[in-house]
C-alpha cells in the first residue's frame, strides 16, 4: 500500500499536542497544594468527572487495540468492548458511592480508612505502581505504532530495535511527564475530558462516514489469481500464495448478489451485507517466509472463535482461557488506581455516582460504535498486514488525510490522557501512601508536590523503557493483562472492606501481596511473554492458558478470608 | 488554600444505606445477564450464529444488548438513589 508523510496530517497532529500541553501550562498554575495535585481540590464538576472518566478509560486499548482486532479477526475483538464496560457497572452499583466515603487522594486511603495501618498503604501502594505500569505498556506500544504510521520515516533497526517505533514511544513519553509534572489532576481532568468528547464526537463522524461509503468489492477473488492459486476442495475458501505483502490484510472479494458497491448502507444492512460478503484473509506463514489468503464468509467474522480459537475446543482448559478474560474485564474496571482516583475530584458520594452514570453512557456509546469502526476497517481494503494496532487511523485515511491526521491525533491525545492519569495514580502512591505514611516522613504540601513529579519522571522512564520491548503485543491483549492484575490484587480487599466486618488489616495486606505477585508471576510464565517479552517463539510456556483472573481473582479472596479468620482474635485482644 | 477541601467523607447515613442495597440488587442481575453472555460463548458458541433481530444474529444481539442494559440500567438507578438528607 503506497502510504507517503502527510505534512497535513503532521500539522494538525502538532497543533492538537501544542493545545494540550499550552492547556497544560495554563492550568498548572492553579494547582499549587497537594489537594490540587491530587485531587483537583475535589471540586470537578459531575459531567466535566464523568466525560473525564471516559477519556481516561478510553485509553489506546478501546480505540486502537480493539478497533485493531475488531478489523483483523471479527467479533471477538467485541468482546473486549462488552468486558471493558461490564466492568463499570460493577464501579457503580458496588464500589462508586463507598470508595469516594472512604477515600482523600489515593485508593490506598479508602483500603485504609479503618484500620490506618502502613502495611494496608504499603501494599496498595505497591499493587497500584505493579497496575499502573502494566497499565502504561500498552500505551506506550500504542502511541509508538501512531508516530509510525504519521511520520512514514524509513525502517531503522538497531539489534533488532524498531527506531521508528522507540521514536513514537520517547515522544508521547517526555509530553505525557510534562503534563503531569506541569500541572497534576486539575490539567490532567481537562485533557481527559477533552479527549473523552473528541473521541466520541469523531468517531460518530468515522461511523457515519463508513456507512455512507457501505461496502465495495477491493480485492480479486482467489481462484481469479495466476500460478500460485490452489484451491482446496470441499471448502469455499480458495487460498492464493505470495512472497509479496498483499496490499490490505482483509480484502473483499465479493458481495451479495454480484454487486461491486452496496452503497450507503444502515447500521443493521451493513451487518448483514457484510455477513453476506466474501472476504480474503492474509496470514504470514513465518517457516515458508510467504502471504497466504484464504477466503471465509462475512458472517464467520460476525461469530466468536477467530480469536479466541480455544471456546472451539472440546477441551475445558482451553475454555478457561476466555472465562478468566471475561472474569478480569468484569472485576478490572472497579480496582484500577487510574480510575479510583478520579473519585476524589468530585465533591461528595452523589457527585461519583452522577459522574460514573454520565461515563457509562459515553463509554458505551462509543464501545457500540467501535464494532463499526471495526469491521469499516476491515472492509476497507487499506489495512497494514504487519500491524494490528493503526487499523482505525488507517481506515481514516481512506476518507482523506484530514480524517487520518485528526483521528491519529485524537488518538495520540488518547494516548496522553490515560498515561496521564496513570502516571498521577503512581505518583500519588509513592508520594502519598509510601513517602509519607508508610516511611514516616511528613511532608508539606510543596514537598508532597514536589515527590511526586520525581516519581512521574521515574515511572514515567521505565514505561517507555517497557513500551519500546513490548511493541509485537496487541495493544487490546496486554490492557486485558493489566485488568487482570488490578482485578486480582485490589477488588478482593475493596468488597470485603465494604460487606465483611470480619476483615482484618492483615487479611487485606495478604490478599493485596497474592493477587499482586501472583498474577503477575503467572503472566511472566505464559506462551505469550515467552514469545513476545522474551523473544523465545517457541517455547510453550508454564501456564495452562494466559490470563490469570480465574485462578489469582478467588485466591486473593481465600487469602483475605483465611488470614483474617485466623488474625481476628488477636486483633481483638488488641483492641480491647 | 484549597487543601482542606479535599476530605473523606466517612458518615454513612440511611439514604447511602438505601442506594448501597439498590446497588446491589441491579449488580446481581446485570451479573446474571453478563454471565449468561460469557456461558453461552464459551460453551454453545454455535448459538451465536443464529439469526435474531433484523437479520443480526444473537451475538450482535446479546452483545450491543448488554451495552444498551448497562446505560438503562445505570440511568435508572441515578433516578432510584436517595440524596442524603441535610443536617
């Protein structure tokens, strides 16, 4: 696909970043007190939190990932879209009135509120940087593979490093720090809501512009290729052989009734003319070093098992794999410290719960919209065969380079609101909950203030280090990671805190450590890390399947029962 | 200095009472919905495949269905809570 720099798309790409960080400077000067820093002085308003909530969570996993895996392998990357918002309604009826009661600046506060114990804030804040920079990879990938496709510089590899794509990372790197360092919660709220509107509002303009378009025939059908043809028979799949990168990774090769073009198309009539459609799948075979397309109908896209191949399987185990995914998307949205802390930005329990409702409706919005921009992309004809993350920016480019540099910036700004409040949500640990209550030291508000920018550039530093050796995952995949994390080692202690009286402070301490180091060992023993952290691609691993969440979610709540169970009575002793 | 108006709120009243059981309440049915989701995926995934409404088949259906209950459902417990009543 001949794909050149867009000075376009370059321009308004700068003068989005320049917006953001000029908004970022303005407001800086505002937040001078730990409250500000933090929290914003708790003076957010509900629907401002709430379209913030959105553009926190909307993070390059919503946009890119599952855009990305929507367009590759159909419906299953849907299935991320259905998880990431189930999980908010968990935050809401479960976690949103309570965590805001309890808490001042950090989730860490909440979990401690009864018992002000430094093990309790020491654990959480540890889980919180363990999350929180798990949660930062993903990013970091996604905004590397954005510069990529803006800048279109010619491929350099340094031992085996892509620095087009270590570019991308250093870049969104260095500006997310300077907002954070800049300004805190009050310019990171802005940004957020910002980017949480932009993002709704453009992709309604993307979905719009795939249905106006419909679908049209962008690619010749198998059996019509030369030599390299072989048809499989008894199958409607015929497979075409080439050295050569196919011009698109998804082509479609026929329509309903022979048609070419379907026209402007409904919401409904493009899910069926698409289900109707044949379409040409390219893989790389990595041993024959060759293309090959094969032919499926549209409406095996629109079932799930193209990615999650192991629901097909007659064996459980390779079932569980899904169940543990579907498991940690439901519990992950409640137990991220990126999204907690936005809790205290508003002034009281009402306000959380207003704020959650109004980020559950733009989330939701846009998650339907993305099954959309999803298959738009993959009948588009324009999708790079080497990169499942830029199938919506690349889509864009089919309707213009404006379309692709205000999607590519919107998406970049994606990248920079969720870093942001991830990079707070750490700073806020190591400086709140660690510095200060756990190791004693008090701080005033300048000094508090100060211990965290430090610990934005330090966190901040080691996520681009790890975005730059992550970059063959599927931004989508590892975002499913980091919810498994969360999941594990914070919502078992959050429910418990709030519907069991016979929780201790050591139960909580435990529960916290097990979900923590236990999901995240498991992780680091997969197929998956072994092929793509540590480039050994085939080595099976040592987990049974790759997400955690089914095994770490109930251990870290036996953990919290047992251990209380039996540390109750001392403390009782204790109290009395 | 706006320091000070950052604080918890740790006074749980009869309204927080009442929105915590409601909560609990569309949690547990919302849960029924998702899980019914996840069961039929991963064990009957052949069902998804069928036609429904429109000529959309069930997983387009359930799946675009259990977004659409999310934001009903969070609507109308905003409506259902109780603000806590003013000192």
């Amino acid at each position: 696909m001949p794909q050149q720099t867009s000075v376009l798309a370059i321009v308004i790409f700068l003068m989005f970043v320049g917006f953001t960080l000029g908004l970022s400077f303005w407001l800086g000067r505002k937040a001078k007190t730990a409250g500000g820093y933090f929290a914003a002085h708790g003076q957010v308003g509900w629907f401002v939190n709430g379209i913030a909530f959105a553009g926190d969570y909307l993070s390059a996993a919503s946009f890119l990932g599952i855009c990305g895996m929507i367009a590759f392998y159909g419906y299953d990357g849907f299935l991320y879209s259905i998880g990431f918002l189930a999980g908010w309604v968990v935050a809401l009826f479960v976690i949103a009135e309570p965590i805001k009661r309890l808490g001042k600046y950090t989730f860490a506060d909440a979990l401690d509120a009864k018992f002000n114990s430094k093990g309790i804030k020491l654990a959480a804040a540890i889980s919180t940087l363990v999350v929180s920079i798990f949660y930062l990879i993903p990013q970091m990938v996604g905004a590397g593979s954005l510069l990529k496709a803006l800048l279109h510089l010619p491929a350099h590899n340094w031992h085996g490093l892509d620095l087009n794509h270590a570019l991308g990372v250093i870049v969104v790197g260095g500006v997310v720090i300077t907002i954070v360092v800049t300004a805190g919660m009050v310019s990171t709220t802005w940004v957020q809501f910002i980017k949480g509107s932009l993002l709704v509002v453009f992709c309604s303009g993307l979905v719009v512009a795939i249905l106006a378009n419909g679908i049209n025939v962008n690619g010749e059908r198998a059996s019509d290729g030369a030599a390299s043809v072989t048809v499989a028979p008894g199958q409607l799949a015929a497979t075409r052989v080439t050295p050569e990168p196919p011009t698109s990774a998804r082509q479609v090769t026929a329509l309903e009734g022979g048609k070419i073009v379907t026209g402007p198309l409904g919401p409904s009539e493009f899910i069926a003319e698409l289900s109707d459609a044949t379409i040409l799948q390219w893989k790389k075979d990595p041993a024959a070093g060759m293309w090959v397309g094969t032919e499926v109908r549209g409406s095996d896209q629109l079932v799930p098992g193209g990615y999650f191949t192991g629901i097909r399987s007659p064996e459980l185990v390779k079932k569980l794999d899904f169940i543990s995914l579907m498991l940690a998307l439901f519990c992950g949205t409640a137990s991220l410290p990126h999204i907690l802390i936005r809790y205290y930005t508003v002034k009281d329990a009402a306000a959380a719960r207003k704020s959650t409702v109004v980020g559950i409706i733009s989330i939701g919005f846009f998650y339907m919209l993305t099954l959309y921009i999803g298959l738009g992309a993959m009948v588009s004809g324009a999708m790079d065969p080497a990169d499942s993350n830029m199938a919506a920016p690349l889509l864009a480019r089919t309707f213009g380079d404006v379309p692709f540099a205000l999607i590519t910036a919107i998406a970049f700004t994606t990248v920079l609101g969720t870093v942001s409040g991830l990079i707070l949500a750490a700073a806020g640990a190591v400086a709140h909950d660690l510095i200060e209550s756990v190791m004693g030291h008090k701080l005033n508000d300048h000094a508090k203030v100060g211990a965290a920018k430090w610990a934005s550039v330090v966190v901040g530093a080691i996520a681009v280090v790890l975005g730059i050796l992550a970059k063959d995952f599927n931004v989508g995949f590892l975002v499913g990671w980091a919810f498994n994390v969360a999941a594990s080692a914070n919502l078992p202690a959050i429910v418990m805190l709030l519907f069991w009286r016979g929780t201790t402070k050591q139960g909580m301490i435990a529960s916290i450590l097990v979900g923590t180091f236990g999901s995240v060992t498991w992780l680091l023993l997969t197929k998956e890390a072994f092929a793509n952290f540590y480039g050994i691609k085939t080595h099976d691993g040592y987990m049974p399947f790759s997400q955690p969440g089914l095994v770490t979610i109930p251990l870290s709540f036996a953990v919290l029962v047992v251990v209380s169970l039996l540390t109750r009575k001392s403390n009782y002793r204790i109290a009395v | 200095m706006h320091a000070d108006t950052v604080k918890p709120d740790t006074g749980v009243d009869e309204s927080s009472i009442h929105n915590a059981r409601l909560g609990i309440v569309f949690f547990l049915f919302y849960f029924l919905l998702y899980a019914g989701f996840v069961a039929i995926v991963t064990f009957k995934y052949e069902w998804m495949a069928r036609p429904m409404l429109g000529g959309l088949n069930l997983a387009i259906v359930y799946g675009m269905g259990l977004i659409l209950a999310a934001i009903v459902m969070a609507i109308i417990y905003m409506l259902l809570c109780k603000r806590p009543v003013a000192p």
